[in-house]
C-alpha cells in the first residue's frame, strides 16, 4: 500500500523537484529504489518513500543498529591513543568532540532514539537521571543491558508517556528517520523545562561527503533517511519551533567518510569488508585524520546543532 500524499513533509509545498535519482539501499541491500525530492519552496531534501510505517520496518534489520565499527574505538586502549592524537585539529577549532553538559535544571535528560544504548551510559556517568526512548525492542533490550542505571523506553515519540518534563533532550541520528520532522521538535519543546537545552545532530545533504560520494554516501542511507537536512535547513527548523540556536558545529564522525569508501567499492569487496570488523575498524582509524582537517577545511558531513528553549 502507498501513501497518496506527495508533498514536502515541512511546508506541504507542492513545488517539489528531483535531486537524486533511483538510489537504492546500499548498506543493508533491501529491495527497491526511491528518488530524493527537493522541494522548491523551502529547499527541505527528501526520499519519495511513501510506504506506511509498519511497511518500513523490513528495511530497519537486526544488523542496522550495531555500531560501526561495532566495538566502540573509545573501549580499547588502541582506539583511545589512535583518536586522540588524530582530533586535535578538531579540538583546537571547534572544541571537545565529546562535550557533554553537566546536569543542570531538574537533572533529568531524554535520548530519543537512543540505540544500543552507548550515550544513554555516559549521561548516566555524568549525573544525570537518562531515560531512553527506541522503537526496536531487541536494541532496548541492549540499551538495558548496557546502561543499567537508565530508564529505557520502547516505543515511538507519539505514545512516549513523560512522567515530567527534562533539562536536556538528545536527537542524535534521529530526527532525518521520521517523516515529519517538525512534529518531533514541537514535542521535544513540550518536553522541555524552561531553559532546557536541545541536542541534534544529522547528517548534511549540503557537505563535501555528499556531494562526493552522490547516492554511495553513507549519511544518505536510503531508504531509511526520510528527510535530508543542510545546515540552513535544520537550523530555521529548530527556530521556527520555538528554540533558539545556540550552536552549531561539525560533529565528529569519522566512519562517515570510511563508510562512504567502503560503499564505493565494487559491489563483492564492498560485501566482505562490511562483514570484517577487523577492516571496518582499521579503516576508520585509517580516517580519523583526515576527518578532522576536512572538518577544519569546511567539510562537515554531520551538523550537531544546540538550542535552548525560551523562558515561558
């Protein structure tokens, strides 16, 4: 069954023109291919998906949600040494890649879209009292496991019942999921306490990566990606919801140019270097630095945005 609307998911503009064509799955290879839109009214990219949800579930596999590399580079001595010395031209222009804020407020922070639970852990270590929210049971099911002292939420957004409102809501690697990307940053005002402080970060349609690497580019991820953001983009979405910025930044994730390499390859090597962890891993370290002077030089493949909720 397809949805009958064919508007852009922001404005309902109808002024809707094709930006990239036929892209098909090129990590997890589900069957189909989809066109991404632009709309010409607000310039919003998006993938003409028009399956209902519970028909996207089939491209969302168990596999989808392990990290990549799937150990996390920050556990292993290696790893530790490796990025630290490869982000310091990150660090000397943008700051901490892994700043996190203090609790503050009610101390209460929300992950939406929390995953296998690998953020939900350091806010937990933080101070805060961190509550998750995943659709996917098996990833909650991790995200307990892994972050013991969270609260971890199955379920959508839509039927997310908050026992009180948060100091701090993260929207990592979510908000370009759901199609309609405003209602999701309406409710997380909703959800915020006066002076509460929004995290987003998504990938950036408008980047050096995306432009390179075309329908190959990891950040795209279709079909999974619904809605494409630049960094205009996504920074009059979150004002127009109430909020206002308060910073705006390259985030640093270095697997989405080795990601995007792999995915470039032949469709046989690219299969048997997506099963190594072993590769996957090496060439993220392989990455990093480069990364990290791209980053300087303007290319930034994920925007992380914050902003703040005014005072009522």
């Amino acid at each position: 069954m397809l949805l009958t609307a064919r508007a852009c998911p922001v404005c309902e503009s109808t002024d809707l023109r094709l930006f990239r064509a036929a892209c098909r799955d090129r990590l997890h290879e589900t069957p189909g291919t989809w066109d991404v839109l632009r709309c010409g009214a607000c310039g919003i990219r998006f993938t003409d998906h028009r399956l209902p949800d519970e028909e996207m579930l089939v491209h969302y596999p168990a596999a989808y949600n392990v990290p990549a590399p799937e150990r996390p580079i920050r556990e292993s001595l290696a790893g530790r040494i490796i990025r630290g010395a490869a982000i310091w031209p990150y660090w000397l222009t943008y700051g901490n890649p892994d700043r996190l804020p203090a609790p503050f407020g009610n101390r209460r922070a929300l992950d939406i879209g929390c995953g296998p639970g690998n953020d939900l852990r350091r806010l937990s270590a933080r101070g805060w009292e961190a509550h998750g929210l995943d659709f996917n049971a098996d990833v909650v099911q991790q995200a307990r496991s892994r972050a013991p002292d969270a609260f971890v939420h199955h379920g959508t957004l839509d039927n997310f019942q908050a026992s009180g409102r948060f100091a701090y809501i993260a929207l990592h690697h979510a908000l370009e999921h759901v199609r309609q990307p405003q209602n999701v940053l309406r409710r997380c005002h909703a959800l915020l306490e006066n002076g509460g402080v929004l995290s987003v970060s998504v990938p950036n349609i408008d980047s050096f990566e995306a432009h390179l690497f075309r329908t190959r580019w990891r950040g795209l991820d279709i079909p999974r990606h619904l809605v494409h953001f630049s960094r205009s983009t996504l920074a009059r979405l979150v004002r127009q919801q109430g909020f206002r910025v308060t910073m705006v930044r390259p985030a640093l994730f270095a697997s989405s140019l080795s990601e995007s390499v792999l995915l470039a390859l032949p469709m046989g090597i690219k299969r048997r270097a997506f099963r190594s962890t072993r590769i996957r891993r090496a060439l993220y370290y392989l990455a990093m630095f480069p990364a990290c002077m791209s980053y300087v030089a303007g290319n930034h493949p994920v925007i992380e945005l914050e902003a703040t909720k005014a005072l009522e």
